[in-house]
C-alpha cells in the first residue's frame, strides 16, 4: 500500500509539473514503481489512472500536438487546485475564531492544533485573536475513510465488535459526544448505526458509485428520533408499559403503531425493536417511574440490573 501511494504521488507530481501532455512511456520513464513489461505497466497506469480520477484528480487526456494522432495525458493546474478565495480581512477573522473554537481530542495548540494552523496560513493567515476552546471533538481514525467513502458513493467493509460488517454510508453524524456512521447494512438489510470509534479494523472501501442514497435521507433526524433501533445489537422486542401521564406525548412521539395495548386507566404498553440497549436504558430512565420494561424477561433484567448500578454507584459517591 505504502508503494502504491508513493506511485500515485509521483503521478500526480509528474503529470502537474509537465508542461505538455505525457505519452505512457514517457510517464513510466519518469515515474518510479511500475513494472518493465508494456503490458504489465499499461495495466497498472491504468488502474492508477482509474484511482485517481475516482478521488477527483482531473486527468485530461489531450493531442501531443495539433492534429496529431498521438495522445498523451497531463493534470492541468487550474482544474487541480484551489483558486483564490480572496478572502477579507474580516472573513480570515471569523475563520481564525472558528477554527479555534473548536479543538479535536489529541491535538495541541491553538488553531484546531498543527492541521487546523497549517489550514489558516495557506488561506490567508490567523489574523485577529484566536477564540477560547468551546467544543472539543474526537478524534477518530476512522472518520477521514469514512468520509470519503460517503462522498464517492462506495460501499466499506470494516470489523465491529469482533465481526465483519459491509455498509452503504448514507451519512456521519456526531450526536453526544460521539461520531456515528449511519447506513444501510448489507448483511442484515436495515438501518445501522455504527459508533466510529468501535471500529476495531480499518476501512475497506469499494468501487465508487456502488449505491444510491434514498432521497431525503437525514442521518441525524434517524438517530434523535429513535436510537434504540440504530445500534449492531441483535433485534430484541421490547415492551414498555408507559402511564397515562405520560402516555399521550409518548404515542405522539412513537405513532400510533407502536402501541401494542391499551390499558382502561389510560396507560399504554408500547411495542418498540432495540438493537441498542444503550439508548433504550436512557430513554426509559429520561421517564423515570412513568415507565416499566414489561418483556421479555433478559431485557427486564438488563434495566435492573443497570439502575441497581447507577444507584449503588450514587451511594457510594
């Protein structure tokens, strides 16, 4: 892999700094790692060649000279690098307090550590006076593979909680302290969330273009609006008795089809599928006595259990 990237480094070095198109030879000649034989190195060029046009490098394919037959490839500046923002004095102010307010967790210094400092003088310099640190997020190695995935449309594979996982990212979000990539799941054919930093492998990205996101898919709403179902937990079905109290704004909240029963004193018993007993724990205890897991009996357990804890952990503080 290390090869690989050198290689493709090299390319694009090569093919920026020409001054006219390069015919194949030419940037076999120039560019070290690939192999001797035609046929074998019009292979790789090729492969290379694809890589960095899924990443966005815009490699023209053009004439050697005017009516020529000939071709040859180069990477015109102009398509390849950012043109000048131009940015006022007021514009690079604001984006000096942006950048410093928020730091990433393992980085030091001001201006979002070296990366975000880097950032700031190629586009002009930290005029003004930096911001004190509001919001400090993690830093995840998975996150940039992530991304980038999500933007090319390219299905990953990776390995969570001890087992292969394949997912379609329609979308990362940060919700309570975490980053979480949410997606369809290949193998289980339904909505997952994955927290990003459980990831236990690296990324393993497929071909660009691979799915399509549903349209008006919100990645965040799905995650608020019921984070119970968005977990890698095996699906458990889970009943919840709720008081009548509370049982209006609950059944507005759930919809009308996840009440299993109603009770004559107005309570109702909801049906919910959880496949994150995490979420599940905090929504019922955000009800407090308004609320009692009902089944099945493992689920019942788990939230005794978890709320003898939390208040054998409050006495002993």
């Amino acid at each position: 892999m290390a090869d690989r990237l050198e290689r493709l480094t090299n390319l694009v070095a090569v093919l920026l700094e020409s001054g006219r198109p390069l015919t194949l030879e030419e940037i076999v000649e120039r560019v070290p790692g690939y192999p001797a034989e035609r046929e074998s190195y019009r292979r790789q060029f090729e492969r290379d060649k694809a890589t960095l046009r899924e990443i966005g490098v815009p490699i023209s394919l053009e004439a050697l000279y005017a009516f020529d037959q000939e071709t040859g490839y180069r990477i015109h500046r102009a398509d390849y690098e950012l043109p000048p923002l131009d940015l006022s004095d007021d514009e690079r102010v604001a984006l000096h307090l942006a950048v410093t307010a928020v730091r990433l967790e393992g980085q030091v210094g001001d201006a979002g550590g070296g990366a975000g400092r880097d950032a700031l003088l190629k586009l002009g310099g930290t005029l003004g006076a930096a911001a004190p640190t509001l919001a400090a997020l993690p830093d995840v190695p998975a996150l940039p593979a992530l991304f980038d995935a999500y933007r090319r449309r390219a299905r990953v594979t990776f390995t969570y909680r001890g087992g292969p996982r394949r997912l379609d990212p329609y979308g990362i979000v940060f919700r309570n302290g975490h980053w979480y990539v949410v997606g369809f799941d290949c193998d289980r054919e339904a909505i997952r969330a994955f927290r990003a930093d459980r990831i236990e492998s690296g990324i393993e990205p497929g071909r660009a273009g691979a799915f399509e996101r549903p349209d008006r898919f919100d990645p965040a709403s799905a995650l608020r609006d019921e984070p119970w179902r968005f977990g890698d937990e095996e699906p458990v079905e889970a009943l919840v008795l709720v008081s009548a109290g509370q049982a209006g704004w609950v059944e507005a909240d759930l919809g009308g089809k996840a009440v299993a029963e109603r009770r004559d004193d107005g309570s109702v018993v909801l049906r919910m599928a959880v496949t994150n007993r995490e979420a599940f724990r905090s929504w019922v205890l955000g009800l407090l006595d308004q609320a009692e897991v009902l089944a099945p009996p493992e689920l019942r357990a788990d939230m005794a259990g978890w709320l003898s804890a939390l208040a054998g952990s409050g006495a002993g503080a």
